[in-house]
C-alpha cells in the first residue's frame, strides 16, 4: 500500500528534500505541498504535484501530513490535520509553549508526532551525552547546546537540559 504524505512547508528547505525523498520512495508518494502565495509561483512549475496555499485542497487527498512550516503557523495546521483527522509529523523548531500545549491537546485526538530536531547527530549527541550522565552516577546536569547553519548564518539554539 503506497502512502500518500501531505509535505507543509514544501517551499522551505526541509520540505523540499522531503518532497524530493518522496518523488522515488516505493511505498509512499507526496499527494501535495502547502506554501505561502508568495512561493507558490516560483516552485509550482518545478514539481510534479499540487501546491497551494489552502490546506483544504491538499489535507484532503493525503494519508498523513508533514509540517516543515513556521512556528506561527504549525498550531493552525495541527487544528486543521485534527479536524481531518490526519495523522501528522512536525519538524518545525522554535516552538512556543502556547504551540506545545495546543499539539498536546491534538495530540489525544489524532496521531502526532513532534520532532523539534530531525537532525541525527544531534540525536546521538544527546545520547551519549545520556548515558555519560548516567554511567558518572553523579548529581550533574548536562546542558546540550547546538547551532543550526542556515543560508550561511549560525543561528544558534537555546541550551536544552537533559533527562
């Protein structure tokens, strides 16, 4: 069975190295993308599937939603995947504690997954960071701090404590 994935944020980056991880994968096909007006013109002639700027047109024909977007909008499109019923993977990061408490609440309705970090080495990172932490068997907190390069420019994150 061929899934078909919804890619929100298809215009950014991310999106689009899913949207192009998506054009040869053998068991899921990308059903549409999701892009602000502004870069729907520039992008649509260059892919072979529906974009727009209305999830309404494409959360309808999709098994399941991946949302690259922005902060501002990742709580609208998680109500909107809810009133779907679709499920949803979000990769966007800089999240506000408001947008956490509104994916909880979505998330005891629909399937949802919340990946602030999709990046492996920073999820190795952490691990072994981990399990330094708990082999030393001492009182200590481990801060993770990591920088994301974007366009050129470092953008650096907040410090993280670990469990």
């Amino acid at each position: 069975m061929i899934s078909v994935v919804g890619v929100i944020g298809c215009s950014g980056r991310m999106g689009r190295s899913i949207a192009s991880i998506l054009k040869s994968h053998p068991s899921a096909t990308i059903g549409g993308g999701i892009a602000p007006t502004h870069a729907i013109s520039s992008r649509e002639s260059k892919h072979a599937f529906p974009i727009s700027d209305n999830p309404d047109q494409i959360f309808p024909n999709c098994d399941l939603l991946i949302d690259f977007s922005h902060t501002s909008a990742t709580a609208t499109y998680a109500r909107l995947a809810e009133n779907y019923k679709k499920p949803l993977m979000i990769g966007t990061t800089g999240l506000s504690d408001e947008t956490i408490e509104i994916l909880k609440d979505v998330s005891t309705k629909i399937p949802l997954l919340l990946a602030a970090n999709t990046s492996l080495s920073l999820v190795v990172t952490k691990k072994i960071a981990q399990l330094a932490a708990f082999m030393l068997q001492t009182m200590i907190m481990i801060f993770l701090f990591w920088t994301n390069i974007i366009n050129g420019k470092k953008m650096p994150h907040q410090a993280q404590p670990l469990p």
